[in-house]
C-alpha cells in the first residue's frame, strides 16, 4: 500500500469503527487504541475484529449492543490469537472455493494480561503461523478488567493489588517482560511498539503498516488506564509524551527483522518525571525508597541502550 | 455399491473426513486420536481434499480456531482425547452457546491420573454438561456412520449445536475391522453443502459474536441451547431415518439387543457392548435364560422416555459405567437411567457396574457373572450397593 503524508485532520475525519455509547472509563487508553487502530483501516475494506477478554470487550459488546461497526468475535481471555487463525483460516479456504469475493482484514484486541500472560502461548501460536493477521496488544501494565492485579507487564515496583506497596513491599518485585521483543524473534513480518503521541501519527502508520504488511503483524500499545495508574483523565496525553522523553517506552520498530528506533528524546527526561504523575509510584517517592528510583532508572537505561544496538 | 474395506476406526473417521472435505481443521496431537490429523494432512499434502489444517500449539487453541472458523462461515472440525478435550474444556462451552455446528471426532481416554492412554469415558462424560450432542460408537462401522450423520445434525436449523463423535481409543481407533464405505458422491450429497445463515465472513450482514451478558440475558441462552437439544432429538432420528434410505443401516438413540423378550438387561455404552452380545449369544445358546442389551448410541441428548419404556419389561438391569463421577453413588450413565426409571415409575432393580477403567479389559465371563447377579437381585430384591466395580485387582483396591 502506498504511504501519504499524514494528515491529522484528515485521518481524524476518517469515519469511527468504534461507535460512541459504549462503557469504557473517561480516559481510557485502550478505547484510544482501538480507535486510532481501526481508523487505518481503508474506508470500503471489510474487518473481522477479534477481542480477549477484558475491560475493552465487556464494555464494548454487552449484549444486546455492541460498539463495532465490523464483524466481531470475542471467544474468552487467552485465545484471541488462535481464534483469530481460525477466522483467518475460514476466509482464506472460502475465498479459494468462491464462496466470498470480499477482502478481509484481521485485528485483534488484548489487554497486557490477555497478551503477555494468559494468552502468550496462543498468540505465539499465531505469529509462528504466520496468519495474516494483526494483534494489537492495548498494554495498561496490569489486569485492570478485574482491578489492577499485577500481569508481567507491570513495571517493576508498581502498586497493584496483588503487589501492593506496603510495609515491608515496594510494589511489584520484577521487572516487565519485554513482549515485542519476543514476538519480533518470532521473525513475523511488522513489528511496531507505540503510544499515543500528539497527533497519532506514530500509532496510526504503525497501525497501517501492521493492517497491510501480508502477514503476521504485532502492535504493542503502551495505552494508559487512569484508574489502575492514577491519574486524572486529562493527563493522559502527557504521561504518554513523558514514558518517551524518559525512553520507558521507546518507539520502535521491526520490519522484515530490521529494527528501527522512530523516536530519540533529545534530552532524555529522568524517570521521575513519568513515575510522579502516577498514584501507582507514589511509595517511590518516600524517603526510604529513593535508591528505588535510582534502580529504576539503571533498567531504563540498560535497555534503552540495549533497544539502541539493535537499531544501530 | 458400497465400499468394502478394512479400516481402523480412525481411519474411518480420517476417510469420512476426506468424503466430506470440511473446510477447516485445527488439531493438535494426542493419542490415540493423532493418526486422525496425521490422515487428513496426508490427504491435504496430496491434494485429494480443500481442507486447511492449523497446527495449534495445543487443543485449547484448536477448540479456539475451530470456533473462529465455524463463526467465519467454514464448516470447521477437530479432533482430540482425554486430555486434550480437558484443555478444550473452557472451549466446548463456548461452542455450545454459539450456536455452532461443529463436528468434534473424540477418540474415547482415560483422563489424567495417574497418567493413561487407554479407554474410558472420563474424558467425554466429563464435558457432558457442556452442550454438545454426545453419540458413541461400537464398531468402526458405526463411528463411520455418526461422523458422516454429525453434519446434517449440528447444522439443521432447529438444532445448530456442536457434536462429538466418540469412539473407544485403541479398541476400535487402532482395531481394524471391515467396513462398508458410502460412495463419495453420495456422502457429498447426504451431508449437503454448507450453507450458514449469519456468519462473521457474510459481506451482507455484518456479525457480533461472543458477547458479554449480564443475568438479564445469559439464562435465556441457556434456555436456547435446551430447546435445541431437545429439538435434536428429531433431527438425530430424522438424520438416521435419512442414512438408513442410503445405506439400510438402521439407527437410533440406542441399539436393543435381544430384548424382545428380555427379563435381565445390560445398559451400556461403546465398544464393550459387542463382548456383551458374545455373552448374550452365549447365555441363550447354552441356559435360555432371557438376557439383553441395550447399548446407548446418543447420550446428549439423553433418551430417557425411550430408556425407561426399553427397561419396562425386565426384572433387573445392570447399567455400566466406564468412567467415574465420584458423586459416591452412581455412574454418569447409571445417574441418568436410574432418573429414568425413577420418573417412569418403574420397578426395575438396578445396578450400576462401574468397568474398564483406564482400558481394563472386560470379558464374556464379566458380563456372565454380570446376568447371573442380575438373576439373583430380581430373585432376592437386594441390591448390595449403589454400585459395583467389575475386575479390580483384589479386595485391597477398595481399600481408600
């Protein structure tokens, strides 16, 4: 597919897929996902639009209703990659017997616990397979569906509620799993990690890039929840610009196994300044926790620099 | 004419599988029930079928792709045992409450543990309760004609539910046995093109499936999937009636064996039934003693009028169980029948023998002392316990 300019206005005007009226929170990431994803889609191209379960799909399809102006299938929490290659599977084999002329594309939706947990066998499964499909992982960092339980995305030292911060806890003990990776060694085609920067403009030709590469394709959306994070709904585009000046959560992608950083922060920002917006690292900033920070950012910055190599 | 061959069972169901070229088929390994998917990928990597084969990472996944495909439009199948369909668990449910026709070749195992490969009904007894039509085979001939007779089932309109054509692993899965095959043509047009009405692929109508439903709404699902079990009921005798035109083999919900006239009948399930009938032969032959069979074809769902009316006229019945609920009382089938008989007002002595476990091999002597103890409760009207165990080691295995 040919790649225009990016035009915000015009990509904003692009008719919405998600429809509005269904009961995801004020300020929620992944609704913002899911939207910026399916607007790169072609006006006139048909979608079968997957779903584990999770906040986005309780809130999206409550039956009798559902928000998807497409085809949808949710089926339960970790298969939305295998259910997808059957879907993927079913329209290859009756395109070739004539029964429908269409195109079709494939997308599905998890959240990190979906994706990185619970589902990473069947997602693994899918991508080793090579579906043309894309799986777009909507990452709040913790299972937010059922309260904010702790998922291997979670930062290190987040307060959840099964690793709350407490007398003798700083939060979550390990650091987070590093899940494009992974799916980039599974040498799928399009590999792309984002967030949402001002305009959409990474997460939107990513999104196209992931819908039209044949093949399989992985999008990790770093995409905030305020309630699991806590912070006021309005803050949520800041934090997302601070998790990239801090290269928490660098912009990058794999593209035929060739990874490519899109976004390098002048004057990288310390990691205070994403971790202080958030209720869930506000231990971190007690007297007694400050060598935590220090080690925070050491994590940051091996990886970052780990990010770089692979770049260069 | 008729084919004359001699398959395997799972080569019966692999070469009923090509015949009627599904769209389809994830599977994952397990035995005994591999050698199905390794037929159909034969069959694929030939040419000789349509079919598309995922090759899931596990059974969870290839009940997960079955029902993304059955939702796409395409007629989807899988096949699986044990602990394969114990994966699936969470998945048969899900097919059930969609509404979709998959067909699902289970070759009967023993469930995990300890760890076994061989024969019993734990692993479809246990998914039950899941929404599917369960029907059971004992011969290769049989699990040859449910399969091709799960289609037009699962996907007549009154019913569209997903069904499980089981057979015993290894007895009749690995058994060779002759078999008459139907002509390809004429499965073809016994099973019919498929042709679903609402599917996520339809460029006319956009579809949701798998929604989240609150109590307002999730019992009269469960609702639904009722009538279409007991609307199946129809639609199975209908389907036999239909097979029977084609190839003057007769079925039904179950199979009675010599009980014309029987005063002590067997009630039982699979491959086990033909050692029965060698014993009922026997018995007859040697003592005239009036003894029966009935041999369960469908168990979901549960014929349980036409149960009670078999059972009307013998004086005992011994119903076998070959897996176990651990409710401490019954069997999964001695549960039902004995709720049969119950509501039929019946005065049937019954007990319930639990037998085969694990693939135990049960005998003509087995089911001898079997009728003879069924002799004595219709003689003494005692029944020493709600259930039996037939050929466990010694006393000790009783011991907890």
């Amino acid at each position: 597919m040919e790649q225009t300019a990016y035009n915000f206005k015009e990509v904003m005007s692009k008719p919405e897929r998600l429809a509005p009226g269904h009961r995801m929170c004020a300020g929620c990431g992944g609704t913002i996902t899911v939207r910026t994803v399916l607007r790169a889609l072609e006006e006139g191209d048909k979608a079968v639009i997957g779903n584990a379960t999770g906040c986005l799909e309780v809130s999206s399809f409550m039956y009798p209703y559902t928000a998807y102006e497409d085809s949808y299938i949710h089926n339960a929490f970790e298969n939305a990659g295998a259910t997808l290659s059957g879907v993927e599977t079913a329209y290859h084999v009756l395109k070739k017997k004539g029964k429908i002329k269409d195109n079709f594309k494939f997308i599905t939706f998890g959240g990190d616990g979906g994706t990185y947990d619970i589902g990473f066998q069947s997602l693994s499964g899918a991508m080793e397979r090579g579906h043309d499909m894309v799986y777009v992982c909507y990452d709040n960092g913790a299972y937010m569906n059922t309260g904010t339980q702790r998922s291997s995305a979670t930062p290190q030292y987040a307060d959840t509620t099964t690793t709350p911060a407490g007398k003798v806890s700083a939060g979550k003990v390990q650091v987070r799993k590093d899940l494009a990776a992974i799916i980039a060694e599974h040498h799928v085609p399009y590999v792309g990690q984002s967030t949402f920067t001002s305009n959409f403009k990474d997460l939107y030709t990513k999104a196209q890039k992931a819908i039209y590469t044949p093949g399989a394709a992985f999008l990790n959306v770093m995409s905030p929840c305020p309630r699991g994070w806590g912070y006021e709904p309005g803050e949520i585009m800041n934090i997302c610009k601070m998790a990239m000046e801090t290269c928490y959560w660098p912009l990058f992608e794999v593209v035929e196994g060739k990874w490519i950083l899109n976004y390098e922060p002048k004057n990288k920002m310390p990691i205070e300044e994403f971790l202080k917006p958030q209720r869930r690292f506000r231990h971190l900033f007690r007297k007694e926790n400050e060598e935590l920070i220090g080690k925070f950012q050491k994590e940051i910055d091996r990886r970052w620099e780990e990010l770089k190599n692979k770049c260069s | 004419m008729a084919i004359r061959e001699r398959l395997s069972g799972n080569e019966a169901v692999a070469y009923a599988i090509k015949q009627v070229n599904p769209d389809v088929m994830p599977a994952f390994p397990i035995t005994p029930s591999t050698e199905i998917p390794q037929y159909v990928a034969n069959y694929i990597a030939n040419g000789e079928i349509d079919t598309e084969f995922i090759h899931v990472e596990s059974e969870h996944s290839a009940m997960s792709a079955t029902i993304g495909a059955s939702a796409a439009g395409a007629r989807a199948i899988t096949a699986t045992s044990s602990c394969g369909m114990a994966l699936m668990w969470e998945e048969l449910y899900v097919a059930a409450s969609n509404r979709l026709p998959i067909v699902l070749a289970l070759v009967n195992r023993a469930l995990s543990g300890p760890i076994n490969i061989n024969a019993d009904h734990s692993d479809s007894m246990g998914a039950r309760d899941s929404g599917w039509i369960q029907i059971y085979a004992e011969s290769n001939q049989e699990v040859y004609d449910n399969f091709i007779q799960a289609f037009p089932i699962a996907e007549d309109k009154r019913v569209h539910l997903p069904v499980m054509v089981c057979q015993d692993g290894f007895i009749t899965s690995h058994g060779v046995e002759n078999i008459l095959l139907v002509e390809d043509d004429r499965v073809k047009s016994f099973v019919g093109e498929y042709e679903p009405e609402h599917y996520l692929l339809n460029p006319e109508e956009k579809m949701a499936v798998g929604p989240y439903a609150v109590s307002n709404y999730y019992m009269e699902t469960k609702r639904a999937q009722r009538q279409a079990m007991i609307q199946a009921r129809a639609v199975i005798l209908e389907t036999a009636a239909r097979f029977e035109e084609m190839t003057g083999r007769k079925y039904g919900f179950f199979e009675e064996y010599q009980m014309e006239d029987a005063e002590y009948a067997v009630v039982i399930i699979g491959s086990a039934a033909g050692t029965c009938k060698a014993a009922i032969n026997e018995i007859r032959n040697t003592t005239g003693k009036k003894v029966g069979l009935i041999k369960i074809r469908v168990f979901r769902p549960f014929p349980e009028e036409e149960i009670a009316r078999a059972l009307s006229g013998v004086k005992a019945a011994a119903i076998m169980d070959r897996s176990e609920m651990f409710s401490a009382t019954s069997g999964p089938l001695g549960a039902e029948v004995r709720a049969a008989l119950y509501q039929a007002r019946s005065e049937v002595e019954v007990v319930n023998y639990f037998y085969g476990l694990g693939g135990r091999d049960i005998t003509v002597s087995d089911f001898k002392v079997v009728y003879e103890n069924l002799e004595t409760i219709a003689r003494t009207h005692v029944v020493t316990g709600m259930y039996e165990y037939i050929g466990l080691r010694s006393e000790q295995s009783e011991e907890v």
